[in-house]
C-alpha cells in the first residue's frame, strides 16, 4: 500500500488552509501548492500520491494540470474540487479519468471517500 500523501493544489488561500485541515484531521500527509505551476515545478522532487486540484484556476486549472501530468507520463490520481453541476462536468471528469469530482462546499466524509477511489487506483485496485 502507498503512503496516505495528497498534494492539494488550490489559488485560494481558505479553501487550501480548510481542505489541508481536514486531510491532516483524517490522517493523511498533505503537501499544498498555490497553483499548478508549482506543482508541475515541485513533481522532481515530489513521491506518488492522490491529487486534489481546483478546476478554476488562473496560471494552470485543473483539466489542463491533468493533460500536463499526462504528457509527463505521470499518471497519479486526481480528484478535482469545483464549484460546478451538472452532468457535463461529471461527464467530463469522467471522459478525462479524474478519480472523482467534489463540488464545494464539500464534507470531510466526501472528500476521503473521493481519496479512498484515488488511492485504490494508486494501489492498482479497482476503485
């Protein structure tokens, strides 16, 4: 089994402290970054974990950190946090393989539920 590691990637300051809080409440490592540039800049450094990522955001949202990821040939699980409804944007997770799609405001129980589908895929068992 992998390291419980999340890497939170969010460009606002509240949502990164509050998801941080509870990720850490619940028992995981968790590593933050202000946006996904950083990230992409940190990952010769970083180990395999579960990603949560915020859609909307300026530099690097998430859909295109994905795609960056991909072509990196890295290929960790990725939750994605929006704001956003409906049935194309569970389409659209889906069709782009994030592990799970979480819309704000979520509960702490949604979001290790979400983590618990990222890290089965990072253990290589079916979610």
């Amino acid at each position: 089994m992998t390291s419980r590691l999340v890497y939170v990637i969010d460009d606002d300051p509240a949502i990164l402290r509050s998801t941080a809080f509870l990720l850490q409440s619940a028992g995981y490592d968790v590593e933050c970054f202000a946006d996904g540039d950083l990230f992409v800049a940190a990952l010769p450094s970083l180990r395999p974990g579960c990603i949560v990522t915020d859609l909307r955001m300026p530099n690097l949202n998430g859909y295109d950190l994905k795609t960056a990821l991909e072509a990196m040939a890295i290929s960790w699980p990725m939750i994605l946090m929006t704001s956003e409804n409906g049935p194309m944007i569970t389409a659209e997770t889906e069709r782009r393989g994030f592990a799970a799609y979480l819309r704000k405001p979520f509960s702490a129980d949604q979001l290790t539920a979400a983590l618990d589908s990222g890290f089965a895929m990072l253990d290589g068992k079916p979610a």
